[in-house]
C-alpha cells in the first residue's frame, strides 16, 4: 500500500470507529479485512428488504 491509500483507509475507517481508529496501523491485513466488510455488508441490505415495514399511516393494512 502507497501513502495515499493508507490514508484514504484511515479517513474511511475513522468515519465508521471514530477516534478509535486513529491509532490503528493501516496495513494491508486491515485493508482485506475492510473490504470483506463493506462487501458483506450488502447481504444485510439484502435480507432487510424482507422484514415487513409499518403500515403507513391511513393505509389499510389487509391491502398494504
């Protein structure tokens, strides 16, 4: 990994942990580990389309 992207990865990791991720070593270990991250985290998307939503309000609930 150049300096560039060691940083780019930090600024991301740093919105998602807060200052927790400031000290952390930006490696390429941690860059796998991130983008296994990001790319899972799609299956939750996915699988949250599933989960009914509340009924609107004036919405008959047998027709929504």
């Amino acid at each position: 990994m150049d300096l560039y992207e060691r940083e780019d990865l930090k600024e991301f990791l740093v919105l998602l942990f807060k200052g927790k991720a400031q000290k952390w070593t930006m490696n390429e270990k941690l860059f796998n580990l991130t983008y296994k991250l990001v790319s899972e985290s799609s299956a939750c998307s996915n699988a949250m389309s599933y989960v009914p939503r509340p009924v609107p309000y004036g919405r008959e609930p047998f027709r929504y």
